[in-house]
C-alpha cells in the first residue's frame, strides 16, 4: 500500500448535511430521494448551490440561512487529523476524494490540515460524483497510485464497494477509533 485516501464529510468532518437530510427527510421516501438526487446534481457542478440551498430549504420548512448553517457546520475530525499526521504521513502518501458542491476545504481545515494532502478530488471539478468511476481514478492519478496500492475510507459503504470493485482496499468509516485500529491491522499486517 502507498496511500491511503480519504473521504471529507463524514470521515474528515462532521457531516451537517447527512443529520439535516435523516432529520428532515428519512419519514418520506419521495422527499428523500429527491433530495439526494439534487446533492448528487449539485456535488457533480450540475445545479448551482444557490439553488439547492433554496429547495432544501423549501421542502424541509427552514429558513435558507439556518440551512446553509447546518450544511457547512462542519467540525474537522481532530482525532483523525492528528493520526493523519503522526502516523500516516510520513510513510504514505494521503489523498482526499470527495463529493462536494466547491472547494470549502481552506475554510473548514487548519493550514497544517490541508497540507497534509497530497492532493485532492472534489465531484464539482471532476463533472462526476462517487461512485462514479471517474471519481476514483481521477484521485488515483493525481496521486500516482495504482488502485492496488490504495485504501480507501467512506462513510458510505456503497462508496466503499465501488472502490473495492476496482481494486483498492476500502474501510466502512464507523467513528474513528474503529477506522484507526483497521488501518493500524493493514498497515501492520
């Protein structure tokens, strides 16, 4: 293994959007689906943010302002991070893969946190959202990376299957002790 590739929201950070869209839409199969049909439209630069925040905020009756709020309220995994730095880095080259709507990344990290990336891959640049393949090869050869030598870590077991379809290692991110002590088996095996 020579990296290993990270999710941002859910692993990296708190995810506001995921508690807003479980709070506000898991009693209704429609809204639902609607709802996560427009964050995949938005993470892969086909509807504007603006947009989404607006219907967001209709369907689920909060004003855009709270909205915006709770899908940027999103805290770094310091736990994470501080492992990141200690352990990984200095052995493993570090990517980041991600669905998102922009590149948010210097104002939800530390300097010292986006510095530990050796680069990244956000839907709205690439035109695609996981588990799209693009999305993972395009991470895989910024990086400098076969799938073979990577491992991958999502929130989303589905995003963690497609990656193991093409090859990688994949973690299901559960919290972060248990992320930890997976990588710690890999990398010590």
């Amino acid at each position: 293994m020579k990296a290993i590739i990270f999710d941002c929201f859910g692993v990296l950070t708190t995810d506001g959007w995921k508690q807003l869209r479980e709070e506000f839409f898991s009693h209704d199969d429609a809204k639902m689906q609607h709802a996560t049909d427009m964050d995949k439209a938005v993470n892969a630069g086909f509807m504007e943010y603006d947009t989404f925040i607006a219907e967001i905020s209709s369907m689920s009756g909060l004003p855009e302002v709270i909205v915006r709020q709770r899908m940027n309220g999103s805290a770094p995994n310091s736990a994470l991070f501080h492992y990141i730095r200690s352990v990984l880095k200095p052995q493993y080259k570090i990517g980041m893969l991600s669905n998102a709507a922009d590149n948010w990344l210097n104002d939800m990290f530390e300097p010292w946190q986006v510095e530990l990336f050796d680069n990244v891959a956000l839907s709205y640049e690439v035109g695609a959202a996981k588990p799209d393949t693009r999305m993972y090869q395009t991470i895989t050869e910024r990086i400098g990376v076969d799938y073979d030598q990577s491992l991958f870590i999502d929130d989303s077991e589905y995003y963690v299957t497609a990656a193991i379809e093409l090859g990688m290692q994949g973690i299901y991110h559960t919290d972060t002790n248990q992320t930890i002590n997976k990588i710690n088996e890999l990398i010590n095996a």
